[in-house]
C-alpha cells in the first residue's frame, strides 16, 4: 500500500513513517505555526540561556570590582538594541480613551518629543512591565512631563474600548501627556506595520518603544525591555542634540 | 483527584445549588482539602498563599508590590503571579520571552534546560527547596545562584508571607486532572431536551466524525513516547484517545445542575465540548462548570452568561446581548436620529426577552425614550375592542408620538411580518431593526413599503459570506457524509471547537491540566484559521468570548442582505 505513494528515496522505518503519515491532521496541522513555535513548545524553563542577559549589556554598571555588579546589571534592562528609521505613517484615524477619533497624523504631528510603545490590557507579561517603565519615566520626567507626549497604542483594539484603556492607564496613574489609543482593527494593524511591530498574533509581541526628537527627525527604535533610566537618557541624547541643532 | 488550589474563583456568583456542588463534588472526589474552607477562606498557609498567587493580595489584605528591571516599582493587578505564571502554574510564553513553570512538582525536581548549542548537553537547573525558592522570589536570584529575567518581579516580602506563598506552590502541581489516564481522554457535550432533535443530531455528527478520524490517527503515540528521546517525548506524550460522552439535560433548567453532577460523578470528564442549544439560557450549565473547575467550551448559545470573571466558561459570542448594544450603537449613527424606540419582543421566548431588556439597560442613560410592547400579553385590557389590543393595535398605539421612532422587532420572520403589515409605514418610524439571529426565514416576509427602512443585526457573518467562511468544514462534512445545510451554524460551531481544543491539547507536552487547557486555547485563537460563522474570532489571557463584533445590513433592491455598517465592537462607541 504504502509503496504506491511517491515518496522521495530515503528509507524510513515503518513506524517513522506511520508517524510522518498520522500527523494530527485535524490537530496542530491546520494550525498556522505561531511565531513562538520553538519556544512555546520546549518544557518550560527557568532561562533558556541562564547568561542571555549577562550578554550586549547596554548598561554601564557592570564594574569589574564590584562583586554584584553583574547582579545588579541583571536586575537592570536585559539590554537592548537602538536603530533610527523613517517611518512613513498611512493616513488612517485613531480614537483615544475618551473615544474620540483622531487622524493619526495630527496625533503624531506634534513638535514635542515623542514616545511611543505599544500594548494591550488583557496582555499579562511585558505590557505591565513598559507600561511600568512609561508611568516610571513620567514620574522622573516631573514638570517636564508637560514637554514630552507619550503614546500606547493597543494591538488588540477589538477588546480595547476607550474604557478599558482609561481604566488601564488610572490603573498606571497616567497624566495628561500619555494618551492610549484604539481604532479599528484594520487600521491599527497598518499602524503596527508601519513602524514594523506588527508579528501576527498580538502574543507575539515584542518590547518595542519609539521615539521622536520633533517631527522632522528619524523615530528612534528601542528593541527590548528598556529601564526608564535607559529611556530617560535616549531622551536626553535626543533633546541635547536638538537643542544643539543636530 | 482535584486539583487542590482551593475556593471558588473570584467574581463566580454561586446559587445555593452550585455551592452544594461544589462540596458534592470535593466530597466525590476525596481530595486532600475541602475546596471551600469553612469560616475565612483565608485560615490556612495554602489559602493565604493561593490569594497571594491568584490574586496578588497580603495575608494582611494589601496589595503585593514588586520591583521589575531593577526599579520599576509594579503594584497589585501589575504584578499578580498568576498574570504571567498562569493559574495553572504551567507558565505562558509572549514574544520571545518565556514564563516558566513555577508547579511545585517542577521547582522541587531538577529540570532538564534545552541547549540552544548542540552538541553541549542539555543543562540541569537545580532542584529549589524552600530557601531558595524563597530567594528566588524576594531577590530574583536562581537555584543555580544566577539572576532570573528582568521580567520577573523581585518582591519584598516577610518571612512569613513567603512561606505562605512556598506552601502553596509546593501543592500546586502538574498531575492530570480527572477525566483523562494514560490512554484516553474523556469529553462530554451537553444536549437540553429542548433542543430539535434534527439540529441535535446534525451537531453530533460532527462530533462523531472527527472523534472517529482522530482516533484512527492515533495509534502508536503514547508507547512511542515512552521510547522516545526525552526532546520528542513532549509532543508524543500529548496523545490520547477521544471519548465522547453525550450529557442529555431533560425537564427544568432547575434541575440540571444536579444532572449535570449525577452524569460527571457516572463518568468524569477532562472537559466539556460545547453543546447545543441556541435558545438555551445557559446560565445553569455555566454556573456548573465553575463550581465544577470544568472547562466548559464553546456552546452553541445565543444566551451565554456575560460575566468575565468566570474562568471555565468559554463562548463565542455574547449573542443576544451583542444584538442588542448593536442597535443602541447604530441609533446614534442613523441620519435620522431616532429619539424614541419601541421594541416588541416575546415573554416566552428567553431569546427575545434577553434581547429587550438588555437594550432597555443600554438605553437607560441614553436620553432615547423607551417603550416596550409584549407579545400576547395585554390581551385583559378591559373594555377595548380586539383590534385595538391586537398586537398590531397595541404597537401603533406605542408609536404614536411626533418624534423620530425606531422599532426594534426581536420577533421571527413570520410574526414579525405580519405585524408590519398591519402597521401603516409612518415617516416618523426611520428604521426597523430586526434580528438576524431571531429571524430564520427569508427576507421576503418583509412587506415591501417597510423594507428601505430595515435593518438586521447580525453577530455572525453574512449568508452570502458563509460559504467562503465555511469552505473547509462543508467540504470536510461532505467527505464524511455529514453535512447538513439547515444547520450550517451549529456544525460551524462543533467544527470550530473541535479544531481549537484539539489544536490546544496537541501543544500540550503531555500536561493535562485544565486550567493550561483553557490558558493555551487563549493564546491560540488568535492562529484560528477556521474561525466558523465569525469573520474574526480572537482570546487573551482573561478574555472568554471569542467574537465581540456585530454588523447591521438591510436588503437590497435585488434582494440580497447587503452590510450598512463595518463588522466592529459596539462597545467601542
């Protein structure tokens, strides 16, 4: 029976072979893979590599005398990359905590420096942490907080009325100057794949924040779990600099 | 045995019946503990830990605080160990980021670590112990001595509260739970008598054709498994045999609880496969399966219970109740504003009834005026002639004002038809509402003077939409000489769970654990390619209703069912 298929020549064992063919086909194969296949399908561990965080350490604490420096390090962001990118941005509207509907344009236009991250509420790992790290950075920002805008979008904006992301952002004590948005599903996905954050599945996420000097500047890209520390001098590096009109 | 992680679920509004339950089935079940400690629920280091864990909350009632990346102070909800551990205690994963297990059986054993770096040997984390473990939560710092991920809160807690907290992880484990050994896996699915039997059939028969495909593919795995390398053996450990077993629910939804306990305490079940019963009130079966700490997944029910906080209870649309918000969201949208509605629906039919008095709550601080008109009750008015209080009567009375009306009809096809056709089509009523899901018949029962200003309210996808929608699950039934065109909906619906819980289950490396049952299914909506009669289907952690979203369309001139608004969320107004 099984002779009659057109196999490629290599030589399976018979029970292999059995386990090629009953595949679940009802089960996991019409599931589309998720991005997370390798990881969600090992047992669950402690870290994968205990030393991952150990490694591209973007922070300058980890001092050769200091015998819990690496400790300490560890305890801070796990590093994280920086790039700056132009990012075109579709003409689409978007509605705030208060369900008012905006052009994203104008919600973006402003010449005040910007950050940006992304989450959703019902998001239970990193999504408390950043939105801990914007409410921490705002709390450092103090009367300057009014120079800056800060802006969440949520990527699950079907769950996500405007009172949901209000009860959200009491929840964080967001101030005046951090809006969250929401929108239809459509047109938030744009959104997401226009500053190229959008993976799919929204468990998929990842710890992205942006950032814009004014609206004439490149969108700097955090990729991974940055401290308020870490945002706070980016912050920093990109006010001297336009101040110093570079 | 049940898993011994205490009370009831936070939020479970518990009837006198359900709390007989629960103790019935504790009792049934001999587990180490009573599931509901008498007096404070919180007397014990277990409980005190479990409300620490599942709830973030100090045995002295405040909220948990814990400090993320070094300085990021999180508080309560934000730092929940069941946020991102899960309730099972099985671990999540998001991104790239993985969230492990923390079940007492896996802290308290080594653990074998996946190399990402072949051809070095996986590694082994040490086995925690109370101190380490304890460290482990206030200083962040590993068995093996190195720092645990950033992500991880390290919390300041007392001597004391952690060692509730220890205690309870230490009896929170991976073991599986009733309904399933090592070689079968035992489902229910729930059939009220109320229910025709035709449509009960026709759901069944989808039931009956994927159990026998699935079991015919399943053969080897389970002795496979024990063979197998110990990197393979999570996938091949997942496999079960499928037993189906039909839960008939006979006479008063009073009734059934106890039922349903005489059919689980005959058979236990892992979990619960939807059910049938479109104009079902489901809250009874609901109410069963969170004292029961059963999955109960997504029933064909038009009248699911909207309480969020229930874990076990799974839906895929909020029914009658979407209807609903759907016409109180589109009034404000119409151009010609209506300031006054009158809706007409149906005391004997749950459905119907549902449907008015949800939309009566909707309306209330609305400003919009509300009358609601019966069907067949007032029929005692004294002294009034048959024509005036006739349904058709009665209802243009209701209309009888100056200002710009809607009529909201929660009627079937045919009463509904007949009673516009009785009403004179008035300037002042701008728009019929009718009920897509209540309708069930043609649109030409609509008589044409009313039908420019008729809307349906649909909480699936268009008729014309349904057979791309479908394509995978007609094709299939076909195949297995299933198929049953006059119950699209319901065999959507079985096709649908059956192809999410079998997805979920074969992810699960080997854990059969309801609660991680339910955490994967939330991850793995999302993936859903088959989504049924939904255009979107979509779960997160917390999240029990899988589509959220309404459209309003009206019939076309040629006679097709054409959308007038977007597929959206009419909470998001």
């Amino acid at each position: 029976m099984f002779q009659s298929l057109a196999l490629d020549q290599h030589r399976l064992s018979i029970p292999l072979f059995m386990l090629l063919l009953s595949a679940p086909v009802l089960a996991a194969a019409d599931s589309r893979p998720s991005h997370d296949h390798s990881r969600g399908k090992e047992p669950a561990t402690a870290e994968h590599d205990p030393h991952a965080q150990h490694h591209d350490m973007a922070t300058a604490t980890a001092g050769a005398d200091d015998p819990h420096a690496h400790h300490r390090a560890a305890m801070h962001a796990s590093g994280y990359q920086r790039s700056e990118h132009d990012y075109p941005l579709p003409g689409v509207t978007v509605m705030d905590m208060n369900g008012v509907r905006t052009p994203l344009a104008e919600v973006v236009s402003s010449d005040k420096p910007i950050f940006v991250n992304f989450i959703f509420t019902t998001c239970t790992t990193i999504c408390p942490v950043m939105t801990g790290v914007f409410a921490k950075l705002q709390d450092a920002l103090g009367d300057e907080r009014d120079d800056v805008r800060m802006l969440s979008f949520s990527i699950d904006p079907d769950y996500d009325t405007p009172a949901r992301l209000r009860a959200y952002a009491e929840l964080f004590g967001a101030e005046s100057q951090w809006d969250f948005y929401t929108g239809r599903l459509e047109d938030i996905i744009r959104v997401e794949k226009a500053f190229d954050v959008y993976r799919g599945n929204k468990m998929n996420h990842e710890p992205t924040t942006l950032l814009r000097a004014g609206p004439d500047a490149p969108w700097v890209r955090i990729d991974g779990l940055a401290s308020a520390d870490d945002l706070l001098r980016e912050y920093r590096k990109l006010t001297t600099a336009k101040a110093s009109g570079h | 045995m049940l898993r011994v992680d205490g009370g009831v679920p936070a939020g479970t509004a518990l009837t006198a019946a359900g709390r007989w339950l629960l103790w019935a089935l504790a009792l049934s079940a001999a587990t180490a503990q009573p599931a509901l400690g008498g007096g404070d629920a919180a007397s014990t280091p277990v409980e005190r830990g479990r409300r620490m864990y599942q709830q973030g909350i100090l045995p002295s009632g405040d909220a948990m605080t814990g400090v993320v990346l070094g300085q990021v102070e999180l508080s309560g909800q934000q730092v929940i160990c069941s946020y991102c551990h899960r309730r099972s205690g099985l671990g999540a994963s998001e991104g790239q980021d993985v969230v492990p297990a923390v079940t007492g059986d896996i802290l308290y054993a080594p653990l074998r670590l996946p190399t990402s770096k072949p051809p070095l040997p996986p590694a082994l984390r040490p086995a925690y112990d109370d101190a380490s473990l304890k460290r482990a939560i206030r200083d962040g710092i590993g068995a093996d001595g190195e720092p645990l991920s950033a992500l991880m809160p390290r919390y300041a807690l007392s001597e004391s509260d952690l060692g509730d907290l220890v205690a309870y992880l230490r009896v929170l484990d991976s073991r599986p739970d009733p309904g399933v050994d090592d070689t079968e896996i035992n489902f229910a699915t729930i059939v009220p008598d109320s229910v025709d039997a035709g449509a009960a059939e026709a759901y069944l028969a989808v039931f009956d054709a994927f159990l026998q495909q699935k079991n015919a593919e399943t053969r080897n795995e389970p002795r496979r498994a024990a063979q197998a390398p110990w990197h393979r053996a999570w996938s091949l450990e997942a496999y079960r045999r499928w037993r189906l077993h039909r839960w008939d629910l006979q006479g008063p939804p009073s009734t059934w609880q106890a039922q349903l306990l005489r059919h689980y305490r005959e058979q236990p079940v892992f979990a619960v496969l939807g059910g049938v019963g479109p104009g079902v009130d489901w809250r009874p079966i609901h109410e069963f399966c969170d004292a029961a700490r059963l999955p109960c997944l997504f029933p064909t029910t038009d009248l699911p219970v909207a309480d969020e906080t229930s874990f076990y209870n799974l839906y895929l649309s909020r029914g009658m109740a979407l209807e609903a918000d759907a016409v109180a969201a589109n009034l404000p949208q119409n151009d010609l504003r209506p300031t006054q509605v009158v809706q007409v629906y149906d005391p004997a039919d749950d459905r119907s009834r549902v449907a008015a008095s949800h939309l009566e709550k909707s309306l209330s601080s609305s400003g919009i005026g509300l009358r609601a008109v019966p069907v067949g009750a007032g029929a005692a008015a004294t002294g009034a002639s048959a024509a005036a209080t006739g349904l058709g009567g009665r209802v243009a009375a209701a209309l009888a004002t100056d200002a710009p009306t809607a009529l909201v009809l929660w009627l079937a096809a045919q009463p509904a038809g007949k009673l516009l056709r009785q009403l004179p089509p008035v300037p002042r009523v701008v728009a019929v509402y009718l009920s897509g899901t209540l309708w069930e018949g043609s649109w030409d029962h609509i008589p044409e003077q009313w039908r420019p200003r008729s809307r349906f309210v649909w909480t699936r996808a268009l008729p014309a939409e349904l057979p791309q929608l479908l394509r995978r699950s007609t094709g299939w039934l076909r195949a297995k000489k299933s198929y049953d065109p006059a119950h699209q909906r319901l065999q959507a619906d079985a096709y649908f769970l059956l192809k999410i819980v079998g997805g979920a289950l074969s992810v699960n490396r080997g854990f059969f654990v309801r609660d991680f049952l339910i955490e994967r299914i939330e991850r793995d909506v999302d993936n859903a390619i088959y989504t049924g009669v939904y255009p979107r289907v979509s779960l997160a952690p917390g999240q029990r209703f899988v589509s959220r979203e309404a459209l309003i369309a009206k019939v076309t001139d040629s006679g097709a069912m054409a959308a007038v608004t977007e597929w959206s969320n009419p909470e998001r107004r």
